[in-house]
C-alpha cells in the first residue's frame, strides 16, 4: 500500500444510508501517483467494506472481455485503488449536451443499452430480487431478459471510457442473481436525468425539448424527448421500474422516498422549462459545503 498519502479531496459518508453501509472516500496522491480510498465510516460498516471486495471479484468474472472492472486492495478496514483518469460516460453525456447536442447525447445513451445487451443474459423470473426486495410475488410472472449477475450500479456515472477500454468503479452493489436488463436500462437514464438535471433544464429548447419526468413544485425533474423514445422501447413499464427503485433505495437507505413518476403516455413537450437550481449532491460548490460541514463534524468529536 502507498506509504505517504496525502489526501486532496473528501467526501464523508451519505448520512441517510443506513449505518452498516456507510463509507467514506478520499482522493490522495503518493509521489505523484492519485489513487481512490474508500474506508468504513464506523465499526459496523467494517464488514461492507470486506463484502465490496468479494462482489468487486464477482463483478471481474461477469465483465471479463467486455469491460475491465477497478477492484481495490483491502487492508484493514479500508479499499485502495487506483486512480482512473478518463472521463465517465455520463460526463460525456455532459458534455454533449453543453455542445448543444439537438438530442441531448441520445447516441451515448443508446451507446450504454447497447453495453447491457452483450453482458451475459438469460431469460428467467428473478426470484431472488423479488424476495430481497420485498416485491409482491406477481410483480413478474412470466421470465424476463436478465442479466445473470446483478451489477445495480453499472450506470454511466460508473463507467469510465478509456481510449481501448471501459473501467467498471463502484461495485459495492453486485450479486450473485439476475438482475432484469430494463431495470438496469432504466437506472441508467434515471441517474442520468437526476445527475443532469442543471444541464437538461438549461438547455430545453425548441429544437431540444424536454418533458416532465417526476416530482413537483422545486423537485421537478425533465428528461430530453429523446429519452422518452428509449423508455417506450423498454418491454417492462416505467412504472413498474421506478417501485423496483424505490425498494432498492429503500434496502439501501434509512428512508428513502423517490419522487412519484410523472411521465405520462403522451406528455407535453417542453421547449422552456423554469429552472430554479437546487443544489445537489453534483453540483461542486454543494459538495465542497457538505465535504467542510462533515469535516467540522469529525473535528468536533474528536475533541470533546
């Protein structure tokens, strides 16, 4: 492991997850070389932290030949890993979209379906997501198309892309059962939609034209009309997708409520959208406010 790192970024464990999956993450730097530490926030989230490293060598094995996975180095009660330099493919939907792009980085999203479809599938009920996560029995009656490991967080925030290669990061929430290839579709432009939300809204337009997605009042999310066409093509509804997520969320979280789907079968099309921009976890100036907030937390438990 680096002997002298230094640490240049911080960012402390999201406080509405529950205790036991609560980590904290860290860029350093050790003689020039960055790397990525993610260690337990407390003595109960010690264990998570050996499980990311069992479910980072199931997500090596599912991904072989199509993408290469970032797994880390576990000692004690902390992961290192090294640090990856290319962009993530939802930056580049960022960037497509800050370009002016009339269907808001479309080809990139198609891009990551595409992705999902050649990982390893098979057709199946997916017993085992249906008792984690309390679905009603008959929520999926009849086999699905999934895939056959369940990689929740392979969305395009994940995703690095490499001029040879994409590189897997974050696979704290990989397991051994199938997971339906529209559900993870769907997270994928779902966390898209919610991690863009400033660019999307900034950028409807005539040409480039958006609809309600869900929320209200200030908590209004848009997705680009583009998207909608790649939702339609999703064989499971929307609005069954969005109850799956919010039962992952609520796994996850001490409480969790999404924002009620609002993306009805023919929406208006927006070319103007109000935007009043509410800081969120991706926005920089918010994250380095919660980052000094946490770390005046931490110092002031130390010495009292």
């Amino acid at each position: 492991m680096p002997e002298k790192l230094r640490c240049i970024r911080f960012w402390a464990a999201n406080r509405w997850r529950k205790p036991e999956f609560r980590t904290n993450v860290r860029i350093c730097v050790d003689d020039g070389k960055k790397y990525v530490v993610r260690s337990a926030d407390n003595d109960s989230s010690v264990q998570f932290i050996g499980e990311i490293a069992q479910r980072e060598l199931l997500a090596e094995k599912f991904f072989k030949g199509k993408a290469e996975v970032v797994t880390g180095r576990l000692d004690g009660s902390s992961l290192y890993y090294d640090f990856i330099e290319f962009p993530s493919q939802e930056d580049l939907v960022a960037d497509a979209i800050e370009k002016e792009d009339s269907n808001f980085g479309k080809s990139l999203v198609e891009e990551y379906i595409r992705f999902l479809e050649t990982l390893p599938v098979k057709e199946c009920i997916p017993e085992r997501l249906i008792q984690e996560f309390h679905l009603p029995s008959q929520e999926i009656a009849q086999p699905v198309k999934c895939l056959t490991c369940a990689t929740f967080d392979c969305v395009p925030h994940n995703i690095k892309v490499g001029p040879q290669n994409w590189y897997i990061i974050d696979n704290e929430w990989t397991f051994d059962y199938p997971l339906p290839v529209d559900y993870l579709a769907f997270r994928g432009i779902l966390t898209l939609a919610t991690n863009l939300q400033s660019h999307i809204k900034t950028h409807a337009s005539k040409d480039q034209p958006v609809v309600l997605f869900r929320g209200y009042g200030r908590n209004r999310e848009y997705v680009p009309l583009s998207w909608v066409e790649i939702l339609r093509g999703l064989k499971i509804p929307v609005k069954k997708l969005i109850r799956w997520e919010t039962n992952f969320q609520n796994y996850v979280n001490v409480h969790q409520q999404t924002s009620r789907l609002r993306l009805s079968r023919n929406p208006k099309v927006l070319t103007r959208v109000e935007f009043c921009k509410v800081p969120t976890i991706w926005d920089p100036l918010h994250r380095l406010s919660r980052s000094l907030s946490n770390i005046a937390r931490i110092l002031t438990r130390r010495f009292r």
